[in-house]
C-alpha cells in the first residue's frame, strides 16, 4: 500500500499549497469535510498512487476561498460541502447557491441529534 | 391501451433506489425472465403505460414528478411498488433526505418484498396488480 | 447563428433508469451547454453512521449502489480494518477479489447491454444481458444474493466458496469466454455500431487529466490509472495490467471496458489456481479509533472510502467519493459540442451511476 501523507496547513495558505501540488502534477482526488468539535476539511491529492492530504481545521464563521481556479472540477465538492456542513466556501465557480442536491433541511451535517 | 386486456405496459421510475431494485426490473425484460412473452413491455412513455413501476423511496425533490407520471397515466392505472425502500423506506428510513414509501405521495395498489427484490417477485407483483386493474376496469 | 433552446433531459428518461436532469442548451441540434440538476436521489446515508454502528454500516455501505455493491461493502471494510490494524486471512483476501472481479463483469456486461439499448440495438442488449445472468447465477450459488450480497464482514468474509465451486465457475468462465468473443467482436467490429461510438465525445488525454477523469473514463484517453495495481487485497500476487486506449472517443471506451471483461476472467483464473486454503474470517473485538482513506478500483473507476472514528462504536464519519462523481465534469466537457443524437450515448459512456454520485 502507498504511503498517506497528512499535513495541517491553516485556511490563508490553501491556494498557494494547492497552486504548489497542482504545479507538481498531482490530481484531486476529493474535498472531505468532517464535523466533531469544529469543521475539518481535508483536501485529498493524487499522483501515482500516493496520497497527499492537506487539512484545514476551520468552523463556519470563517471565510475560505474555492481552489476550483486552480483545479476547475473541484466545484462538485466544495458546493457539496457548502450546502450539506454550512462551510462559507466563496467564489466557486458555478456556485449553485446551496441547491446542488435540494434538500428540504438545512446544513444536515451540523445537526448533531 | 385500456381495452387491451392482458398486456399491460409498464413505466418504470427510480425514486431513490440504490439501482438493486432496478437492475433486477429491467433483467425482468432480457431472455431468462422475459416478460414479453406475457405481452408486457417497458415503456418510457406515461401516457402508454398501465402499470407503474417504482422502485426507491421518495424525497422532496422526487414527489412533484412521482405524483406527476402517476396523474398522466390513463386511467385504469395500478400501482407496484418494488423493494422494502419503496414500501417504507427500508434501510434509509431514517436519512434526512427520505420521506418514507410512495405510499405516502401515490396509492400504491401491489407492495412487492425484498432488498434487493428478485425478478421472480416483481413479475409476480405485476401478474397481481393485472387482476386490480381488472377490477378497477369493471368499476369504470 | 442558429436558434438556441433548451432541451430538459431527465429525471425519467428510457435510457436511463436512472433520475439525472439535464437542462440542454442547443443551437440548431448541437448542444452548446450542458447545466446539470441533481439531488433527485440524494438520500443522505453518509450521516447514517451516527445512527448504526461501524459493523451494521456495511449494509449501509453495501446499499449505495445496487451495481457495484460488494465493492462498496469491501471499500468500506478495508478502511475499518486499516484502522483497527486487523489483517485479514490470506483466503479472505482471494476471495474478495474473485468477487469484485465477477462485480466488474457483472457491472460491464450491463454497461454494454445499456451502451446497445441506447443506440437501438435491442438483440446486442438482450445478448449482454443474457450473459451476465450467468454471473448472477455464481453470485447466487456462491453468497446467495443476486445483487446485494452482504457477504463482506469487517474481518474478512462470512462465506467460502468450496474447491468444486471454484472449479466450476472456471468452467462457466471459460465456456462464457468464447460468447463473449461474439458479443465483443459486434461491438468492436460492427461498422453500424461503429459509426455511432467512433469519434463521439473526444475527450483528449490533457482534458481527461485537467478535468479529474477516473476509470475507464481516464484509461480510454490514455491514462494509466488504476488503483488495482497498488495491489489492494490480493492484486499484488495477480499478473495485472491496466487496461488502455489512445482514442479517447466513446469506442475507445467500450474497447477499455471490454478489455477488462477478458481480463477479469483471467485474473479470476489466476486466484482459482492460487488461492490458498485457511480460514475466511477474523474475529474482530473493540471499537475502532483513528482515521484512514482506503481507495480501490471499482467497475466504474477509483472510489475512496474516508472513515474517521472516536473509540466508541458510532464512527464520526464515513465519507465515500464514488468514481461518477468525479467523472461529471469530464462528461459535462464531452457534451458540449455534440448533437442531440448523441446525448444518450455520450451519457451512458462514462458509465453513470447516479445512486453513487449522490449517495
């Protein structure tokens, strides 16, 4: 099994170490977002079969920027996470405004029940 | 198509089906199963259909065109609900995106078992709801 | 310019089983812009786990999807066993792999039988179909389930297959085989088929890598990307390939797929003669604590299985990114530029399973 890689980055450098791995020629492979004791974003990358995780730990108060300039199919993700978490991702492109899926509650994942 | 006495037609709709279900409804139409040889024929046409098939359960989003493929559908009509998710929810009952079986949208006329239900079953089911349909037509 | 509207495509459309809308831009009859609306089967079982434990999760996991179901079951027991360190039997592990590969044929003949049904084929598709009922019979036989099988466990796996089960379903494969050839040579060979796959849907090896492509998808346009070789369960003691194509085109898609079929057969044949004897299944005591992702290579590309637990027996969170969710925007990309006609095939292509995407 190849290695897993897991770094802690904080919220203001993300695009500059996304822009870094993008330049390096690894691919996304998935935004996860985890909420227990604050929100979790975990940014997973690919390239020949290593995986390369960058974790932002943020709540949902804080603004973070979209990398879909950087890797443009990461819209899926972060509109996913912005309408199920509630995590205030701005300017990815296209936003659906928080009506990817249409669900009738709103942010389920922050529901603890 | 209501004057043809035993060969309904069949529309079929996913709700939230895990594809289980529908996979095992559509090998009900390919060589080993065959349901052709009873006449019965998938359409995707509402307006053709006799029988309509739903698989999964139902969610928000879902319910307008559930309620409106059952409204186009000529009359008389049945109903056949295929899998334990169409008949209350099954396993995703609990999901906050699952309102329950399609009983609670559509009156659902044959609830057919099973997770993932077989296609031995699910012809079964639409041989039962071919007598309802026959009441239903006497009623007219 | 020509007259632009907008053509819904969907929820309840014959090609698809399937509930995807798309809302068609087109001028004339080609389609300049594809706007995908989703969610119509958007169940929300990831949050499931805070109500079934991390053992009673695998049926959860298993109901993703229907088609490629043992995988998902499998993808998710690897990631809880990568977290509790539990290394499962030797036999296990072969037997897991003869299944997911008997999933992948299952799951390609279908894709077939759908690729025929949608450009009006109807006795290639009742063909396809016909074979792979076939597969469903060794499924039944070997775990009793047809679809769904819940044969998975975390641990290892609740049933073994004997020796003359395993001799006979070689014997199933091998007669299946020369069958195949038939089927296989119609939809490669065919100049009708031909003229509607080739050419269809380009999808260069930069944009298939620029747009996050996966599986059959990114190997057709030249990538070689499969998460098989990284030797997961018994891959590393299998003779394995990647299966790939130059063309990038909707034929060179089916020729990937129906490369994997022979190849399937082949690394089936290759567990059966190796497969060593012991036991199937490891008892597995506590809670697991930890987080680990575990990525494997489903029929329809790399999926990947995020589970993170606290300790108890409720995880924190199971998160699974399915191999067509990371192929929408490769098939967005295809759409544009292609005619009306062409939608449903385009569509089928990337082999979509919505139930997957949206979970």
């Amino acid at each position: 099994m190849a290695e897993q890689i897991l770094k802690e980055i904080s919220a203001n450098d993300l695009l500059a170490e996304t822009l870094k791995i993008k330049n390096d020629g690894y691919r996304l492979v998935a935004v996860t977002c985890t909420n227990k004791d604050g929100m979790e974003l975990t940014y997973s990358f690919d390239k020949d079969h290593e995986l390369l995780n960058l974790r932002i730990l943020t709540d949902t108060e804080t603004e973070l920027p979209s990398i879909s300039i950087i890797y443009p199919y990461s819209f899926l993700y972060e509109n996913e996470i912005k309408e199920l978490f509630g995590v205030k991702i701005t300017g990815i492109m296209p936003d659906f405004n928080d009506s990817l899926y249409k669900i009738p509650v709103k942010t389920p994942f922050q529901m603890n029940d | 198509m209501s004057v043809v006495k035993k060969s309904p037609w069949i529309l079929h709709y996913d709700g939230t089906s895990c594809n289980g279900c529908d996979i095992e409804v559509l090998a009900c139409l390919t060589p080993l199963y065959d349901v052709e040889r009873f006449g019965i024929i998938n359409t995707g046409n509402p307006k053709h259909a006799d029988i309509l098939l739903i698989t999964g359960s139902v969610n928000e989003q879902n319910i307008p065109v559930v309620k409106q493929l059952y409204e186009q559908m000529p009359d008389p009509k049945a109903v056949v609900a295929v899998g334990i998710c169409a008949t209350s929810g099954g396993i995703f009952a609990e999901c906050y995106n699952v309102v329950g079986g399609v009983g609670k949208v559509i009156p659902v006329d044959v609830y057919v078992p099973g997770c993932a239900a077989r296609p031995e079953s699910i012809i079964d089911g639409v041989v039962k709801a071919l007598d309802i349909l026959e009441v239903k037509r006497k009623k007219r | 310019m020509g007259n632009r509207t907008i053509v819904p495509f969907g929820p309840q459309h014959p090609v698809l089983p399937e509930p995807i809308h798309l809302d068609l831009v087109l001028e004339d009859e080609r389609v300049i812009e594809a706007i995908p609306r989703i969610g119509y089967i958007h169940r929300g079982l990831e949050k499931l786990v805070e109500k079934k434990d991390y053992q009673q999760y695998v049926y959860v996991a298993e109901r993703i999807c229907g088609i490629c179901s043992f995988m998902h079951g499998m993808g998710y027991c690897m990631s809880i066993e990568s977290i509790m360190e539990v290394e499962i039997p030797e036999r296990a592990k072969f037997l897991r792999t003869i299944w997911a590969e008997l999933s992948r044929l299952h799951s390609h003949l279908l894709w077939l039988g759908l690729l025929a049904d949608a450009f009006g084929f109807e006795s290639l598709f009742m063909q396809s179909w016909k074979l792979r009922e076939q597969i469903l019979d060794i499924f039944e036989e070997t775990t009793g389930g047809r679809v769904i099988f819940s044969v998975c466990e975390v641990g290892g796996v609740k049933k073994d297959i004997s020796s003359e089960t395993l001799n006979k379903m070689k014997e199933v494969l091998t007669a299946m085989e020369k069958e195949l050839k038939e089927a296989a040579a119609v939809f490669l060979n065919d100049s009708t088929v031909k003229l509607r796959t080739k050419g269809v849907g380009v999808l260069s090896r930069e944009a298939a890598f620029e747009l996050g492509a996966v599986g059959p998808m990114a190997r057709a346009s030249g990538i070689e990307m499969d998460i098989r070789s990284q030797g997961y369960a018994a891959y590393n003691q299998l003779d394995f390939k990647p299966i790939t194509d130059q063309g990038g085109d909707c034929y060179a898609r089916t020729k990937v797929r129906i490369g994997e079929l022979f190849q399937s057969i082949d690394l089936i044949r290759q567990c059966i003669a190796i497969i060593p004897d012991g036991e199937v299944k490891r008892k597995v005591t506590g809670n697991p604590k930890g987080e680990h992702f575990t990525r494997l290579e489903q029929p329809r590309g790399e999926v990947l299985y995020y589970a993170k637990a606290n300790g108890t027996k409720f995880l924190d969170r199971v998160r699974v990114r399915t191999p067509t969710f990371a192929n929408v925007p490769a098939l967005l990309e295809t759409l544009k530029n292609c005619s009306l006609a062409d939608v449903p095939i385009l569509i089928l292509t990337i082999d979509p399973c919505i139930s997957c995407t949206e979970r």
